[in-house]
C-alpha cells in the first residue's frame, strides 16, 4: 500500500465509510502497530475515538477487597526507578499519567483534561511543541492539588543525569513548561512524530513535587515517599513490603465519579507463574494474575472447568530468530562477530532464503506455545490474519533444497551441503527455556532435510540476557551463527523497535556491546528510511516507510520472524479487568470491577 | 571458662572475615549486574546504566569495594539493596518475623514428633510400632520438602478446596479470625517443614536413646525398683539427649535465613525467599548481608553448642 492508497482509505473512515476499527486493523495487518495507525486517524484530521470503557458500578467504593498476583513482587514504589514492569505496575496504583494507551492504541486522558492534537490547538504543526492541558480539581491523597508545577517538576526530576532515573531516556531530549496553573508545554529539539512519550504510560507517571522536590538529582534513594506514595490514583497507600506485599485502600476523593470500585488492593508478590495461574484460573484465591509464561496446555487444562480464564492479548513482541551477518569464528581487534568481518555462509542470500524456509512456524505454535504464539511472517507486530502479501512464510523443504543447489551448494557424503571447501554447518543458540529447546529441535530437523547441520547450543538466560563485557555467551555478542530469543516492543511506536536494523546501531566492542543491532546488518536503503520516519510529521507517510522498512527486512532473511508473543494475563472469570499491550496492567485500574 | 569464651570469639573473627571474603568474591565475579533489566530495555539510555553503576560504586576494583563493604559492616551498615533501594536491615527486618514464626513453629513441631516417637521407638527396638515408625521416618526424609509441599497443595488447596496455598504476613483480620486465618495459611508450611525435620530426628533420637538404654547403670536403675516411666524419663533420655541438643542447636541459624524452596512454593515472605529473589536479580548487598549474617550465626551456635555440651556433661571440660 502506497501513500495514495492510505490517503484514501482515510478519506473513507472521514466520510464514514470504513470505521475507525476497520482502518486500524488494516493498518495492523499491514505491519503497523495499532496505536501509530490511530496516531495518523489523528493526524489526519478524523476525530479521536472516545474510548468508550464500560462500567457497571454506579456508586463509588463496595467492592470489598481486590487481590492481585504477581510473581515478581514491585521492589519499588517509585516510577522514575522502576527497572520492570513489576515496578511500573506496583507504582501505578498510585501514581497516574496524564494520558493512558487503550488497547487499541488510542490515548485515553487520565490526568489531562483533553488529548491535544491539531486540531484543538494542543500539537504543533511543525512537530516541535505539544501543550497538554491538565484535568482541574484533581487532589494528591494529602489533599494537595495537583498542578501544572508537579508535572514539569517530574521532567526536572527525571531529566537531571545525577537522578539517574530510569525514565531519562524520555525526558532528557526534551524540555516541559509551564504556561498556566493547569497547562504545560513540552518542546522537542526537532520534529518529532511520536510526541506522546514524556508524561504519558508507564514512563509518564506523575510524582507530587512538594514531596519530591528535595530529593532530586544524587539524593532521590533518600525520599521518603519512595516507600510511601503520595498519588493521585484510585488507591490509597497502606502498606509496602518490597518483593512480597502492596496494600492500598480506596481513594474516597478519586477525581473520576463513582470510581474506584473496590475497598482495598492487595498487591502479592513472588512465587512462580503457573502456580500464580492455579492461584486465579483454578481455585479462584485471587483475582488477577500478572505475565502468565505458562504453558497453553496447562492453561488450557487449568481453564476447564476453572473459576477464571487466560486473557490473551497481541502485542508486538516477537520471538524470531536472528542471522548473523559477521563471522562469529574469527577474532579480530579482540573481538568476534566484528563489523570488519562477513559471515562466510550466511552472506550468500540463497543460504539465508533456504533458512527461510525451514522454520516450520505452524508446527511451533501448534506443538509448543498455542494461543501464546502465534506464527507470523512479519517483524512488525502483525497477526496472521493480516499478514502482508510480500510478507508470507512458508514452510518447504524442497524449495529450500533447490535454491540451495541452484546457488552451488553441493551434499557430500555425509549429508551435509558444502561450497568452496566450506560446510553449511551453523551454530545455534538461544537461553534454556523450554519451549525455546523444542524449536530449537524443530528448526535444527528441517535444516538437517535440507543438509544444513545445526549445533544447537542454549545458555543459562542470566548469563545470555546480561550485558556482562566479560561473558562471550550474551545475546548482544552473538558469537554464534545464528540465534533466537524475543525482542520486546515496550513502546507502541515502532521507531525506537525498528531502530534495531539500522547500521550506527551496530553492537561492538567500542560500545560494549550496547548497540541494539544484533545481526550486524548494514543497509544503506533501511538507513535512509528509518531517517525520514524519524522527522516524518506526515503519519501517512511515516506510516509507508515502517512498512517499507519490515518488508526489507523480511526480503533480506535479516531475521526471521518465528511467533509474536502476546500479552497473558489470569483473570477471575467475573472480575472486569482489560488489558492493553501499549501500557502497564493497570492501565485502567480505576474501572476494574467485579460483577455480582 | 571466660577464658575459653574469649578466645573462642576472638578465632572467630578471621573465619568471619574469611568468609566474608569468598563470598564477596565469588559474587563479584559471577556473570550478570543488578541492571541487567535496564540492558535490555531499549527506553532507557545506556548512561543511565552507567550513572547507577558508578553512584552504587559498582565500578570500583573488588579489593576497593571489599573493604567498604568491610568497614561499612563494621560500623552496623549493612548498605542498601540495588533493586528496591531500601536499606537491607529494614529489608530483613521485615521478613524476619515470619521466617521466625514459621521456621521456629516446625522446628518445634519437629521436635514433638521426633521425641516420643524416637524414644519409644528405642525402648521397643523392632516393634511393629518402630518398623512403622522407621518406615515413615525413611519416607519422610527421602521426600524433599518442594515435593511434598506441591503434593500438599494439590491435596489440600485444590482437591479438597481446604487451605488457601499463597501466604499472606499481613492478613487484615483481628482477633480469633486473625488466629484462624494465619492458622489455616501457616499449617501446610509448617507441616512440611516440621514433619521433613522430625523424621531426621526421630532416628537420630532413636539411635541416641538405643546407645543408652543397653548401658548398665539403665539396668541398675530398673533392678533398683525403679518404675519403667522414671528410668526412661530420668536416666536414660537426660544423657542421650546431648547429642540431639547440640544438632538443634545447629539447626538454630537455619530458622534466622528461612527455608529457601518451601518459601517459594507457599509464597511465605521469609528471609529465604528474599535470598532467592536477591539472588535472582544480582542484589549483592542483600545477599552479603543474609549469608553473612547466616555464617555469623552458624560461628556463634557452635560456640554454644560446645559451652552446652560442658554444661550437659561435666565430663568434658573447656579450656
């Protein structure tokens, strides 16, 4: 799909023709995440979509006591430190953006009084200003009001390289000020198509500035409220016992009528995850459960007949498989996989083609992780159903034979192809994870058809997800041929994901291997797209160069893309609880309710 | 004796010390960071990284950090934990309490069993009441507790919906419904821990009181008149004892750092399953500070346990 194409398929969902769903899950299919595509709806002038989020309770408070199961507990109250999403959750009882992402993708105000865009006068056309008018009347639990101060405080708070916050990266480039009591004003350095970063999400929660303000920068650990959040969210803090225990009780002066629902929240931690599913699905102990890494065939036992379900969600994680583009065998200045190097098999693309097509998707979802994988052909976050015609996976082991045997690759005694003396023998590696050892197993007895050999090689996942320098075993030196693990998509904007593929990315040495472009992969033409996405303001646009940008990809056997993994959640069968893959669990807390 | 204690507690300052010193070292050198999460997290930039490593001293030589974490600990500092930013002592203070309730709930339980049944069980060796009793004592410690604790659950929580199976230290209830909860939440812990420790002991008490009973001053005191009750009770159990004194109060230190396995598996929010939790995200200073106090404890029982052993028996004097 094309510009033209895009322009007018908007003009339809403007004259009513196509709706606003219809657009987005077009948009999806077509690589895009859900919530870029309500961003161009947005852009392009069609009126944002009000959430409609349902609610049946018709007075505050009643509910009696929610409990909630994370098998990490939160270690940290605070969201500028929250290293994880236990973190972000636990903070998010209490603390608030002024926007939240529903889960199509769409902003939902919390703390703002209106989502700004062009045409409310509140996204400037040049991209470089957002002005965010903040909700009146909204209280911090002490009784303080809650006010423009407070937020510029947290980009002050955030922003200053001695806080060291974990939230940095989002502040740091841009710059809050205030206009008014309840109006701010964030300024970009350039033209940026993603404006709604700072201040919304999980990296956008607001902390009340009259306890915080003499706690920033080198003392922030010393605050007092770290442990004891002052908020302004539905719940009030009772208690915190890091790793095992979040109480709260009902914030009787919640700024949004007849909400909360639920007296008190109890917030348990530790254990593991499929006992944290019989807790929910099975005996119904508690309510929700979080991040549910079980098996579907366990949940799917647990389910019968249980007192709650799995609720299963499509983000845009992915589990694939990379390609190595360097050589992993020899060193050079000290390191392997080295940019100054080629991979003596995998640069031959009739290789990387035949590799294509040897992953047998279906087989992977279906044997090992049922509704928790789902087979794609796309890097970018797209379900089966839509998957792109320039996108398509197949499995073939006979194609796969000739293209190798069209490009000169030769089956020796041994069953194994070779070329100019050289083996197609591959190392393949991923962390010690079981069903990751099962696709391994899969994988590796297709490529032996085809004569490829594979070693399959798994490491301990602390040491493979380290980013320890020393350790030759990370996924970031990938000194092997080939690997495979999922690559997460924390934002629903797909620049900072698909900034994985471009070529000053690239890990090495000189940056300790902190670079996020694994395969090494150097295309001039992917390099040039991923820098006109970045100052794109035309979402229809920016829109045409992601997709541009996965179909590269794909075409290239750059990666290849094996199952996207969606969000699980337990979830007691008559709790009301929506999840959103853009945001943190609780995303939407104060409308959780329980029916009768 | 004051002498003895003296230079006892002297000797146990270098063991200390050397302890301290491989476990600092063996933790420094194991792969992975505290911040390995932030790695991974294309959001947040690699300086922020690097600021924390550097404002946690994490950049330092091992020597330099060895001797800062000495002179800190010295000092009653016991630092503070990466992940949650909170000092350790407040960490372990919260947990202890549970750790103790329930540690020191199924070491007692434990020792209910172990008693009458071993005795009995010396005093009629190869009885049907001792083949049983072995029977079950042989069952009972060749189960480990996360296997008997999963069979527990899925009896008790799930078959037969009786117990609830995730612990809860806070539960907002008073009075005899606060007694009933922490009952109903405490016992398969308790039990699986308790009845683990108690088939151990229940040979160990068994073999002890068997040595003792063929002796002949036991027949001395039975061919003397006195009553079966009396010479079991009196003569036999008091000297057998000592032995069984000295392994409990081994066992002390264990109660102090949790059970690591069976915290996990019920969810009791101990030391142990702070440990673990520590362990699992590289949170050195919590796991200095819990081993270091373990190996503390450990040095300091044994010094009682040998000054009760001269207390128990006059015959051993220490010098």
């Amino acid at each position: 799909m094309d510009e033209q194409e895009l322009r007018d398929v908007i003009a339809e969902v403007k004259a009513g023709r196509l709706s606003r769903r219809g657009f987005v899950q077009m948009m999806v299919g077509l690589g895009l995440t859900a919530p870029l595509a309500a961003q161009m709806l947005a852009s392009a002038g069609v009126a944002q979509a009000q959430t409609k989020l349902a609610y049946k309770p018709t007075k505050r408070g009643g509910g009696g006591a929610l409990k909630v199961l994370w098998w990490q507990g939160s270690t940290l109250l605070n969201p500028h430190f929250a290293v994880g999403t236990k973190d972000q959750d636990g903070s998010r009882i209490f603390y608030e953006p002024l926007a939240s992402w529903d889960p199509d993708g769409n902003l939902v105000p919390v703390l703002a009084a209106e989502i700004p865009s062009v045409q409310n006068g509140g996204l400037a056309k040049d991209g470089k200003s957002v002005t965010w008018k903040l909700k009146k009347g909204v209280q911090w639990h002490d009784g303080k009001p809650f006010t423009a101060d407070d937020v510029v405080f947290n980009w002050e708070f955030a922003a200053d390289p001695a806080t060291a916050s974990v939230t940095s990266g989002t502040y740091k480039d841009v710059k809050a000020q205030k206009i008014d009591s309840h109006t701010i004003k964030v300024s970009f350095a350039k033209p940026t198509p993603f404006w709604a970063d700072p201040f919304v999400g999980v990296r956008g929660m607001i902390i009340p500035k009259h306890l915080f303000e003499a706690f920033k920068g080198g003392k922030s650990r010393e605050a007092p409220a770290n442990l004891k959040p002052v908020g302004t969210g539905p719940y009030k803090f009772v208690d915190f016992k890091p790793g095992d225990m979040v109480k709260a009780e009902i914030n009787p002066n919640y700024h949004v009528a007849n909400r909360p629902f639920f007296d008190t929240l109890e917030m348990k931690g530790g254990g593991d995850a499929i006992s944290a599913a019989r807790a929910v699905i099975q005996t119904g102990e508690f309510d929700y459960a979080w991040n549910m890494q079980v098996e579907d065939e366990i949940l799917k036992r647990l389910e019968q007949g249980g007192k709650g379900r799995a609720d299963i969600l499509l983000g845009g994680n992915i589990e694939h498989i990379q390609l190595n583009n360097t050589d992993p065998w020899t060193e050079v200045d000290g390191e392997r996989s080295s940019i100054k190097t080629k991979h003596p098999l995998l640069t031959d693309p009739a290789v990387r083609q035949a590799l294509n097509l040897l992953v047998d998707r279906a087989s992977v979802q279906e044997n090992i992780y049922g509704r928790t994988g789902i087979a794609t052909a796309n890097f970018l976050n797209a379900p089966p159903r839509f998957v792109s015609k320039n996108t398509k996976w197949e499995l073939n082991i006979d194609k796969a034979n000739q293209i190798l045997e069209a490009a000169g690759w030769k089956k020796g005694a041994d069953g194994i192809r070779a070329k100019d003396g050289k083996k197609l023998k591959l190392v393949y590696q991923t962390s010690i994870n079981s069903p990751r050892q099962k696709n391994q197993a899969i994988v590796k007895q297709a490529a032996a058809k085809a004569g490829i050999d594979m070693e399959l090689k798994s490491v301990t996942a602390s040491v493979y997800f380290s980013s320890d320098v020393a350790n030759p075993d990370t996924y970031t030196k990938f000194y092997t041929d080939i690997q495979m693990y999922t690559t997460t998509m924390t934002q629903p904007d797909p620049e900072l994901f698909m900034n994985q593929f471009t070529s000053w990315e690239v890990a090495s040495k000189d940056n300790k291997w902190q670079g996020r472009n694994i395969t090494r992969w150097k295309n001039e033409e992917y390099d040039k797209l991923f820098r006109a996405a970045e100052s794109e303001m035309d979402p229809v646009k920016r829109a045409a160069l992601f997709i541009k940008m996965n179909d590269l990809v794909i075409q290239h056997v750059v990666v290849i893309p094996v199952v996207a993994r969606p969000r699980v959640s337990a979830v007691f069968n008559k709790l009301h609880a929506p999840p959103s893959p853009w945001d943190s669990d609780f995303w939407n807390l104060s409308h959780w309710y329980r029916e009768a | 004796m004051s002498k003895y204690l003296v230079r006892r507690l002297l000797i146990s300052i270098p063991a200390l010390l050397g302890i301290s010193l491989v476990l600092f070292t063996v933790l420094a050198l194991a792969p992975g960071d505290p911040f390995e999460e932030l790695a991974t997290n294309p959001n947040v930039p690699a300086e922020v990284r690097a600021n924390l490593r550097t404002q946690f001293g994490l950049d330092d030589p091992i020597a330099v950090r060895y001797v800062r974490w000495v002179a800190a600990m010295a000092k009653g500092d016991w630092g503070f934990s990466f992940t949650s930013r909170v000092d350790v002592s407040t960490l372990i203070m919260q947990r202890l309490p549970t750790t103790l309730f329930v540690l020191g709930t199924a070491q007692l339980l434990g020792l209910l069993v172990a008693l009458p049944v071993g005795i009995y069980s010396a005093v009629r060796p190869y009885s049907i009441f001792d083949q049983i009793a072995t029977t079950f004592a042989f069952i009972g410690f060749s189960l480990p507790t996360f296997f008997t604790g999963l069979l527990f659950i899925l009896l008790f929580s799930i078959y037969l919906d009786w117990l609830p199976f995730i612990y809860r230290a806070d539960i907002s209830a008073t009075g005899w419904r606060w007694m009933w909860e922490m009952a109903r939440q405490a016992i398969m812990p308790i039990a699986v821990l308790g009845l683990f420790q108690g088939a151990s002991m229940t040979r160990f008490v068994r073999s002890a009181v068997l040595e003792v009973v063929q002796l002949d001053y036991v027949n001395t005191a039975r061919s003397k008149g006195l009553s079966e009750r009396v010479t079991i009770l009196k003569h036999v159990v008091r000297n057998a004892l000592i032995p069984v004194v000295t392994l409990v109060a081994l066992q002390i230190p264990g109660i102090f750092t949790g059970a690591v396995i069976t915290e996990q598996i019920f969810r009791v929010p101990g030391i142990g399953s702070l440990l673990i939790s520590a362990i699992l995200s590289n949170d050195t200073p919590v796991i200095m500070s819990i081993t270091f106090v373990f190996s503390a404890l450990v040095v300091f029982f044994n010094l009682i346990a040998d000054v009760v052993y001269g207390w128990l028996d006059p015959r051993i004097s220490l010098r």
